[in-house]
C-alpha cells in the first residue's frame, strides 16, 4: 500500500519520493548530493531531507502522488508545498535532475502552467523547497517560461 509521512508542520522536511529501485547506487549518490551544504557561499546550511523509500512506490507517477497528499490533507495534515519524485529518468541519468512536483491543487492565479518541472538534485530542491514553503516564491516561478 502506498502510503506518505504526515505532518502538520509549518515549515516540513524536504520530501523525496523514490519510485525507481534498479539501480541502488544511484539512489545512495542522490541521497549524498541532498546531504551536501547549500546557500550562499559563507551562509551554507544542510536541510533535512524525508526519504520514502518504499518499494510500493515503485513506478508511481504524479498523480499518484497527488492523491496520496490529497488523501493526507482530507484527514487534516499534509503541509508539502512541493514534492520531488526520484523517478527512472532521476536515476539514470548523470545530473540527477529531481522531478519537482506542484501538490497545490486547488488552482492557481496561472491557468496553464505545468505542474511539474526537473531540478537539479543538489541545491535547487533544498531552495525551492525553502521559498515555497515561506511563500516567497509560487511554483510557476520555477516553469520555464515557455510553458505559458
């Protein structure tokens, strides 16, 4: 059964989603790469990061995901701003890249965005993460623009 932490925290850990398990060695170097310092350069700090690591994942796609949080918020928790997926495309390739996933579902001021975008694993999951849980920033902020 897929299942997700639940929180009620304002500001909750980064969440990673492990939906590959072919190769072990890549998941143990994104895991590093997360684990590394980010920030800018004398201000470095290291986030907590929340692994689901759970081979009931494996394969999910994004709207299993969505529904799994959405399942979480109907019972009153949740707290995730953005997701990210370590996919098969994650793990196989050299950058890494997370796939970041928009869980606002309610809508959004922009109507056709996509809800989902690749990040590079190392600092920008741990910034977007931070700015969108501050409401600093809105997930559109990081679609390339030619999405709209």
């Amino acid at each position: 059964m897929r299942t997700l932490p639940r929180t009620d925290e304002f500001y909750p850990e980064l969440l990673v989603i492990r939906t590959d398990y072919r190769d072990e060695r890549a998941w143990e170097a994104l895991k590093e790469a997360l684990a590394e310092p980010w920030g800018p350069k004398g201000e470095e700090s290291v986030q907590e990061v929340l692994y689901v690591d759970d081979p009931a994942w494996a394969e999910a796609g994004v709207e299993d995901v969505l529904t799994a949080l959405t399942d979480d918020e109907e019972e009153g928790e949740g707290g995730w701003s953005v997701v990210f997926i370590a996919d098969h495309l994650t793990l196989e390739s050299d950058s890494g890249d997370l796939l970041a996933v928009d869980t606002d579902t309610s809508g959004s001021d922009m109507e056709d965005y996509s809800r989902e975008v690749r990040t590079d694993r190392r600092a920008a999951p741990h910034d977007m993460h931070c700015n969108l849980s501050l409401g600093n920033t809105d997930f559109y902020d990081y679609v390339p623009k030619k999405f709209f």
